[in-house]
C-alpha cells in the first residue's frame, strides 16, 4: 500500500537516500530542506519551522503515514542546537496530528553515535527543557571557546534528541494515538557532512580512533536509510523509545558488552 512520508534533510546525505528508497518502493514523499525540496524551509528559526508544517499539512493534504527527520548540520556552532534539536521536535510536534489520522502512523528521528560522546549536561538540560533561548545562550559560549567546545553543540544536540524520543515515545500524545517513536544512531556514513573530514589520512585516523567500526567500515547513506523505512513502515507496530545505534560495531567497541551495570 502507498504511504505518504514527510522526510526533511532530503536533498542530501541520509535523508537523500531515505527519501530515493521510499520512491523506489512505491510510496510517495514530501521532502523538506533549505533548497532543492518540495517544501524549503529553515528548520533552525520558530518561522521557518512554523513555515515547514504549514506547506507539509497542505502539500499532503494533512494525511501523513511517516514521517522522517534526517535534517542536521554537525558545526561546532550553536546553530547546529536550532537546527539538530528544535528543528526536530517543532517540527515533529506540530505534524502530530495529522500523523496520528493515519491508519498506521510512525516518525523516526536521525541521531548519532555522537549521543555517547562527552556533551554538555547543562545545554541538554536547556534543550529538554525547551528553553530555546538559554539553549542558544550556552551554545554561544560554547562556540566562543574554540572548535573542540564548540562541538559540544553537536553531541548534546544528539544527546538530547535520543532522549527526547525515550521521554516521548510512551506520552499520550505519541503512544496514546499509535504512533512508535524511534531513534537511528549511525556511526560514519559517507556524506557530504563527512567528506571533508575522511578525505586525509589523518582525518580517517581521527574519526575511525572515536567511531572505530569493525564490520565493515564506514557505511553508505542507504544503510541508514532501510533501517529508518523498516522503523517507519506498517511492520513496525511495538519498536518504540529506542535509539537503535546503526554503527558497525563503534558502539559495542566503545562501551563493552556490559551496559547495565
């Protein structure tokens, strides 16, 4: 059967590929992204998310079966908290409804095996707490520090989100109307995101030494995307809450294989 999907971050990287896997199969998708999309908005201001969700319920006819957040930037800029964090949940918040009219509705959100690494508990603190304004106010100190504070932003962006979908998973609003809500945390994927960082010898050094991934290497967009189809296809009816790492192994390496202790 033919479903409808909102996918946004879809002219590149993951959400590209999610959104050609999703044609492939027949269904249709509404792409949301700053260019090159059927809906263009900038998911990192209140009025370009506010934007989003109004072109999206009307492009779709307020009938929507899945929707697929894959939009992120990875700078160490309190701009990657608006766009990984807030760009989310608005957006995810405010097609709620209409998702929930749907038969079999499910969203999945992109996160990152960065969700594990150091952050700050006071910027995610701000982000769950949905204090967009401190959010941006720590994130801008942060970023006048330097690069390696500055991308703190982009873990406890990723930090946040993970927990954001295990608070709301079970909430009335999602679990209540049917709606499964998960994570994807991919280790390295070959992005555009990730180019720059794995074209040196050393840049591959540095990024396999903090996401090492034993089978089979860095991954190619589409493996992210066929796991953010199954979690949001019909078939998917009691996977919730999760943040599912998709990492070739980085984090059983990383943690061990004692997590509950």
């Amino acid at each position: 059967m033919t479903r409808t999907y909102v996918v946004t971050g879809s002219a590149s990287g993951i959400g590209k590929a999610t959104s050609e896997l999703l044609r492939e199969r027949g269904h249709r998708v509404i792409g949301v992204d700053l260019r090159n999309a059927d809906v263009e908005a900038d998911l990192s201001t209140t009025p370009g998310r506010e934007r989003a969700v109004a072109d999206v319920l009307t492009a779709s006819d307020s009938k929507i079966d899945g929707i697929i957040a894959a939009a992120g930037i990875a700078a160490p800029k309190a701009l990657t908290v608006a766009v990984n964090f807030f760009g989310v949940t608005a957006l995810l918040d405010g097609l709620a409804g209409a998702l929930a009219q749907s038969d079999s509705p499910r969203m999945a959100v992109v996160s990152s095996m960065a969700s594990l690494q150091e952050n700050s508990a006071e910027l995610v603190d701000a982000l769950l707490a949905g204090d967009e304004d401190l959010a941006l106010k720590i994130g801008t100190a942060l970023e006048a520090e330097g690069s390696e504070a500055g991308f703190l932003n982009y873990t406890s962006s990723k930090r946040a989100l993970s927990r954001w979908v295990r608070r709301e998973s079970i909430a009335p609003r999602y679990a209540g109307t049917g709606i499964p809500v998960n994570a994807v945390a991919p280790g390295t994927v070959l992005t555009p995101m990730t180019r720059d960082l794995l074209v040196s010898e050393e840049g591959r050094t540095m990024v396999d030494a903090a996401v090492p991934m034993p089978l089979n290497g860095h991954s190619d967009p589409v493996v992210i995307a066929r796991l953010l189809v199954w979690l949001t296809s019909e078939e998917n009816t009691h996977v919730t809450g999760q943040t599912i790492y998709i990492d070739g192994g980085a984090d059983a390496a990383l943690r061990g294989d004692d997590i509950w202790n």
